[in-house]
C-alpha cells in the first residue's frame, strides 16, 4: 500500500496521540473549536493545526454556526482506516478458523483413543 | 466449521496488536495445532494461499519459518526466532517479513484454559512505526495502524451505518 506524507495520509493524521485525543472527543458528539480547546487543555493555534490536518485527509468535517466552527467525524474518511484495519483482522479470523478446525480434529481423535 | 469463537483484535498501544481467539479444547490440543508444523501448513494460509514449507525448532533460540503462495501467485514468508518457549503455556519468538528484513516484531502468545476451554492471546509487538509498516506491507497488505482502538471501534460503528 503507497503511503502519502504526513499530513495527507490518515493513517499518519491519527499516529499523533492529541489528534486521536480529538477524534475520540468527536466520537460523542460533535464539538466547536473552542470546547475542544477546553476539553484538550491545549492552545488554540494548536488544535486549529490538528483539526486542519484531519479535516484535510478527512476524517473531520466542518460546519459553520454563526461565528463558531463546529467540528464532527467524517465515517467515509474514517473508513479507510477501519478497511485497513479490518483486512488485518480478517486474515487472522480465517487463519484462526482453520486452527480451530484442526484443534477440532485433534480433540475428535484423542477422545477416540479414550 | 467446528467454530467455537471468533478472534477479536485490539491496539493495546502504539506499537502492539493484539489478537484473542478462545477455543473449544484443552490447552495442549490448541498449543500443538498452534505449533507442529503439519498443523501450520493447514491454518497459517487462512483462506489466502497454501502454506508451501512451515519449519520450526520448537526450542529457546531455535529458528521458524514460514511460505506460503498467495493465491494471486506472489510469495509471502516469515521467519523468526523462539526466546521463551514453556509447553502448553506461553512462547516468546521473534517475526520478520522476508521483504522487510530489518524490520523485526516480538510475538508472544499465551495459552490459558479455564473449564476445557482454552484463550489464544497472541501480542504481536513492534519496535517502531517503522516496523509497523513493515507488517503493512507484507504482501497480502497484513497491517494495522497503532494505538487507535477507540478509533478503530467508531470507525466499525460508522462504516456499518453508513452501509
């Protein structure tokens, strides 16, 4: 799989712990800058980075009310990195079925010996 | 399929995956099919290949490897070497990617069993980022990214309702 730099890869956007710290606020509901700046103790200009930086591989989406810009997850972007995730998974649900299905054989055979 | 359970993946930290599966079996039965490469040569391909050589000295610094042919054609290997090895109970080995070869995990997989029925848990450990991609990497796009479990729960939430 071709990786991007940094800040256009969302596998990178979420290696960086305050960006996750983020996401997982947004994760109960969306939120404006400022109460993620209250939530996070960080700086403004700092979570203003971060929140550019996963708006721009999107896993953040943005709306405006009034004055406030008011963060919520984005699912599509976030979805790549599940496949990714789930791809991993998915290889070892089928290499444990097939343990399972040996473990099964030699449980049969050593209660046969019984 | 005598299916017994279903294997849950978690990112304990940055740099760990960890993979739990509970079977249907005492320990020893799990620990053998886990180990004995005859065993190997029928689960390691999952449903993506068949498994061309497993070998194993089942034994403090002895080596494994293992080959199999993905279906699409390319070869994909592993290899390591064993640091802990207690029989029935817990193996400590190394894991390399063959197409990454400085890029090397630490696995450690434990056997507990509780009324007949035994708990895989398999810790797969990287030293970096960089051998996180390693495993990205390995051909079949094997990866994981590190520590995002909350993350990676919501994601599942939010791809399942978004169909």
């Amino acid at each position: 799989m071709a990786r991007a730099a940094t800040t256009t890869d969302p596998f990178n956007a979420v290696a960086e712990p305050r960006r996750r710290q983020i996401l997982d606020l947004l994760a109960t509901g969306e939120r404006s800058v400022g109460e993620i700046v209250d939530a996070l103790g960080l700086g403004q200009p700092q979570v203003s980075k971060h929140l550019r930086v996963l708006h721009e591989v999107g896993l953040v989406a943005a709306r405006q009310d009034g004055r406030r810009r008011i963060y919520r997850l984005d699912g599509q972007g976030l979805k790549g990195i599940h496949d990714w995730v789930s791809n991993f998974e998915a290889l070892w649900q089928e290499r444990l079925d097939q343990l399972d299905a040996v473990v099964a054989e030699l449980k049969r055979d050593s209660e046969g010996d019984d | 399929m005598a299916s017994s359970g279903t294997a849950e993946l978690t990112l304990p930290s940055d740099t760990q995956i960890l993979i739990t599966r509970e079977f249907e079996a005492p320990r020893h039965l799990v620990y053998r099919a886990y180990t004995a490469p005859e065993f190997v040569e029928r689960w390691w391909g999952g449903q993506r290949g068949n498994v061309t050589l497993a070998e194993s000295d089942l034994r403090v610094g002895g080596r494994w490897r293992y080959v199999m042919t993905a279906n699409e054609g390319f070869e994909v290997a592993f290899h390591g070497e064993f640091r802990e090895v207690v029989t029935n109970e817990r193996i400590v080995n190394t894991e390399v990617y063959e197409a990454m070869p400085d890029k090397e995990a630490l696995v450690t997989v434990t056997f507990t069993e509780v009324d007949g029925r035994t708990t895989l848990s398999m810790l797969t450990e990287m030293d970096s980022k960089e051998s996180r991609d390693g495993l990205v990497a390995s051909g079949m796009e094997v990866g994981v990214q590190e520590g995002f479990d909350v993350l990676e729960r919501l994601a599942i939430e939010l791809a399942e309702a978004e169909g």
